[in-house]
C-alpha cells in the first residue's frame, strides 16, 4: 500500500515533483491554465481602465502595447471593456482556484470525510486540551479515568500488569500473555461507546467447564493478541472497537512477578496474594527488577501536562508501575504538576491503619522523591452506616494528617471528593473539577 511517510523519505528532486503537476489525470492543470487566464483578464481590464500613463513600473509593457494601439486616453468604451474584462477575470480566477482545491482535497481528504476539521485543527495548533498520564491500577484508577475523559482526549494511563489471579492469572498462566484485567478495566473507563458494548467487555461468565469465572473482555484481549501477534497491537485493536478516548499502556511488556516482604521478614510472592497475609509490608518489588518500559509510556509522561498517580491499591496498583526505573525517572525528570490521589478508606492487608502521609511515605520509599507535588484528600466525613460496611473487612477512612503532609515537602489540597452511595469511592466528576484546578493553575496565561 501507497504511504505518504514512506514518500517524504525518499531523496527530493525538485524538478520531478514540479513536472508531475502536468502528468494526464491530475485534473489540475486545466483549473491552472484558467486561473492564469483570468489573471491575465483582471490585470489587462486594469490597464485598460487606468490608462498608459498611470500604469506604474511593472505595467510598462502592457501600456506599450496600448499606446500601439494608439489609444492615449481611455474612451467611454474602454471603461466597459476594462470593467468587463476584470469581472470575467475574477469570475474566472476564482472558479480555477475553486476546482484546484476540490481536486486536492478529493484526494488527501480521509476516508471519513469529518475528520477533515479535525485533522485542520490539530495541525493549526488549536487543541488546547491537556496531555496527561494517569498511572495506577485496578477501580480506583478506571474511576478516576471516567471523570477526566470529559476533561480531556489527550490521556495516556500506564497499567500495572503484575497481576496473577483470577481470570487475568488464569490466562496469563495457560497463554502466556500478560495478564489483562486491568487493561480491560481501563479500556472500559475510557470507551466512548454504548452501554451494552461495556457489558459485554465486563460480563463474567457463571457457567461452563473452563470458561467460568472468565470476563469476555478478558478474552476478547487474549484472543486479539493472539490474532496480532502482540500485546500492545491487541490493546490499539481493541481500543478502536470501544472508541477509546486516549490510549492504555502496560507499564512493562516483561512478564514481571510482585513479591511482597513483610515486617516480620517473611516474603510472599504474587500480586493476588500479597494482601491475603494480613501483615504489616515493608517493601513490594519486581522480578526481573530491571524490566525495560513501553518507550510510548515513557514518551507520553515526558510530554505530559500533568500526571496523576492512583487512587488505587497502593502496594498493588500503584507503586508497581513505579517499580519500573524509567518510568519513575521520566516522571521525576518531568516539569508537569505531579498529583497523587490518596486513597478515601484503607486496604485490609495492605494499608490497615494508614494516614494520607503514610501513603505519600511507601511511595517516596520505593521510589524516591520528586514524584508528587500535590495530594488530593478527601475532607469529609464517611457517614457512620457506610463505615459500617467496611468495619468488618478492618478498612477504616483515611487520616488526612495534612500537617506531615506538608512536612514531607507536598502541597494537600483539601476537597470533597467521595461519592456516598453503597460503597465509598470517589466521585469521578468531583475528582476531575479538583484535577482541572490543578491545571489551570500551571498552564500558561
């Protein structure tokens, strides 16, 4: 097939491009000879009805040829023929520009003719929307992702892929693919398409020898990569069938396994069973530890207007990705406002007791400082009966000790940013207000 890039490639010769205007078939040529003409119409009707003597330098030789016609002086007749003369060049001069740039634009224009403004509107400059990558994992991030969307087309959000349980563990184990859950969720908190195409992506099956327990859109991911040949190729293909806004990324293409050590020095290895232990952990890590990144992810926090970490399962969903050196180094390198959503309700087995600081303090352990500039935390207060629920699984809401906070170098923004229905999250809409504050205050005037 025929590609624009692969013809910029290839050696200039300027000449021989000049020369293809006139090959059979352009359908230009014709609509250049008219223009030539009635641009010719236009400047001998002005001759005509300036006169010879007040043709400036550049008409000399048109007002030679007038006075061989000896005509000294404009006659009544020559002002309509001058008249007549420039009407029909314009006339002329602008049907040939017209046909010219229908036949250019029949040709480059996309297959999908409305694309074509938006193609002039990016190339003009005019998108103003904020680039921003999200990194996480998991609800939190699909949920944070649901409110910037409408903020936004212009977002990358890298994935964790450590995860081994479930359907994701089952066919990461028989396929030897990475594992897609939580692409599968991202996919979905992104997609611009009808309601029962998220359904089907997230429906689960209750029945069948070896399907149970499967998600479709597991599946169709698997099945997708195994079509292409590749994961990142089965995640583009698969973002185009839920028209997704943006694009999602796995922090790594290696197949990289969490291990989690303990306070008491015992080691757990898988991510689906780090949390069971119900220990206090020390540290997370990867094997192999240097995995190399997706050089897209890389490419997309360098370019970044801001960068959001979390809300998610902080040992889990976020710090894994972060576990990944370029990755965290291209954030740290970044001059984008760097926001960490801190999570509204602890984690039982991994965050059991924790403050909003102590959160902020696992991430600056594992990965450095200079990766969070902001931290959103919810200020209001979780109501008696939804704390309830959460009691008997040992998660309590989240300290907002904004003080150390502060200490640690970090500016909290205080913000009502829960959604009290059946379950305490936060409120993707409320979220992305905070967010767009954020921004505004860092992009230029």
């Amino acid at each position: 097939m025929w590609n624009i890039e692969d013809y910029k490639t290839k050696p200039v010769n300027t000449a021989k491009r000049l020369f293809k205007w006139l090959y059979p078939g352009m359908q230009v040529k014709r609509w250049i000879v008219l223009m030539v003409l009635g641009a010719s119409c236009v400047a001998f009707g002005a001759a005509i009805l300036i006169g010879p003597d007040g043709l400036a330098v550049a008409g000399r030789r048109i007002a030679a040829l007038l006075r061989q016609w000896k005509q000294p002086t404009p006659a009544p007749w020559n002002n309509k023929a001058g008249v007549g003369l420039i009407v029909l060049g314009i006339m002329l001069t602008i049907w040939g520009f017209r046909r010219v740039i229908h036949s250019l634009v029949i040709d480059l224009l996309p297959t999908d003719p409305g694309e074509l403004a938006e193609i002039i509107f990016h190339k003009r400059g005019l998108d103003k929307e904020p680039a921003l990558v999200v990194i996480g994992g998991g609800t939190g991030l699909s949920n944070l992702l649901r409110g910037l969307k409408n903020e936004t087309e212009r977002i990358t959000a890298i994935v964790t892929v450590a995860d081994d349980g479930g359907s994701s563990g089952r066919i990461r184990s028989e396929l030897g693919i990475l594992p897609p859950g939580d692409i599968r969720n991202t996919l979905v908190a992104l997609a611009n398409t009808e309601p029962m195409m998220e359904r089907l992506f997230q429906h689960r099956f209750n029945w069948g020898e070896g399907l149970q327990g499967h998600s479709f859109g597991n599946l169709f991911i698997a099945a997708m990569a195994e079509v292409t040949g590749d994961f990142e190729e089965a995640i583009r293909a698969s973002s185009q069938v839920l028209a997704v806004r943006g694009q999602v990324l796995p922090s790594t293409l290696s197949s990289v396994v969490l291990k989690a050590e303990y306070a008491d020095g015992t080691i757990t290895i898988g991510e689906s069973l780090i949390p069971q232990n119900n220990k206090t952990i020390r540290q997370v890590f990867l094997e192999p530890e240097n995995c190399a990144p997706v050089p897209e992810a890389v490419e997309s926090i360098e370019t970044a207007d801001g960068i959001i970490l979390g809300p998610g399962s902080l040992y889990t969903s976020v710090i894994p990705n972060l576990l990944v050196k370029d990755i965290r180094e291209a954030i740290r390198q970044s001059s984008a406002p760097k926001i960490y959503v801190c999570n509204v309700m602890t984690q039982s087995g991994e965050t059991q007791g924790y403050s909003a600081s102590d959160h902020i303090r696992a991430i600056i352990d594992h990965a450095g400082t200079g990766l969070i500039d902001y931290v959103i935390v919810n200020t209001v207060p979780v109501p008696e009966k939804l704390q309830e629920r959460y009691l008997a699984e040992g998660a309590v809401p989240v300290k907002a000790d904004l003080d150390k906070i502060r200490a640690l170098g970090i500016t909290a923004i205080e913000a009502e940013v829960i959604s009290m229905t059946n379950l305490v999250r936060h409120d993707p809409e409320k979220l992305r207000a905070v967010i767009h504050e954020l921004l505004v205050r860092h992009w230029p005037s």
